[in-house]
C-alpha cells in the first residue's frame, strides 16, 4: 500500500463522525433500596390490614433482588414464588396476572418460556413508559397476593 492511500484512508477514517457518548448510552431510572422499603412496608401494612402473611421482593428491571421482606409464620415456598413472580414481571415487563389470564385463556406455551410464572401477584414498576423493576407478593391466594402487591406498588411515583 502506497503511503498516499495509506495516508488517505487515516483522513478518512478521521473524518468519519463517531455517535457520541449520548448516543451510545442511556439514561434509566432505577428503584432505589429506600424506594423498595417504602414498598415492602406499605404491602407490609396491606397484609396485616387484612390478617394476611405473605413474603414480598422487589427487584430490578433485569430481576435482581433489590429487597426481601417477609411477615412471620409465611409457608417457606412463598419465599421464592415471591422472587419469582418479582422476577417475572420485571422481566416480561407485565402483570404475572396477564400471563395467569393467558394460560387460562388457552396459551400454555407461556408455561415453557424459562423462569416465567404465570400467577398473580407479581407487577412491574412504571414510571412513564419504562419498567424500572417490580414487586412480587406470594403467601395467600393469587388474588390476595395480588391485592398486597398492589398496595407496594402504589407507593412508586414517578
């Protein structure tokens, strides 16, 4: 190669614009550990409003356990439905409600898609139209469970 080509392609190649940093990267919101103890409490306070014991996580956008909390004399395999269900709605970013209703509905192919549970008491945190984690609740019917998650998610505001 000739220096003159090679001299031509480094301009070139200097020339060429580069995305900025802004383009390569974005901005999310997170929830902060004080955000997801605000949570717990007020699911907390749901539960024991209606004589309920559940256990309660609240995780990341991606699932990661943010913080467990969980009320005495809970059935121990509500500890880890509640990170599931957590987990589930973070991750496919909707109600566990919304898959529980679409296997009903007939769609059991849900069911092979890995790490999904498809029962109510798991809701994503959105703060205008982005996921920023989710909060799980397992210990009572799905329904209730439901209800308690409700109560801790509420208390997200954007």
């Amino acid at each position: 190669m000739s220096r003159l080509v090679l001299a031509a392609a480094l301009v070139a190649i200097a020339a060429t614009p580069h995305a900025s940093a802004g383009a390569q990267l974005l901005d999310t919101k997170v929830i902060s550990l004080e955000a997801a103890k605000k949570m717990a409490a007020a699911a907390e306070a749901e539960a024991r409003r209606n004589g309920w014991t559940v256990a309660v996580a609240v995780v990341d956008v991606s699932g990661g356990l943010i913080l467990f909390h969980r009320l005495d004399r809970v059935q121990t395999a509500s500890l880890d439905i509640a990170i599931a269900k957590a987990r589930t709605a973070a991750r496919f970013r909707r109600p566990t409600k919304a898959l529980e209703d679409a296997v009903a509905g007939g769609r059991m192919a849900i069911l092979s898609f890995e790490g999904v549970v498809a029962v109510e008491g798991g809701l994503p945190i959105v703060v205008g139209d982005d996921v920023i984690g989710a909060i799980g609740v397992s210990g009572m019917t799905s329904q209730q469970d439901g209800v308690v998650a409700k109560a801790g998610a509420d208390v997200v505001t954007p």
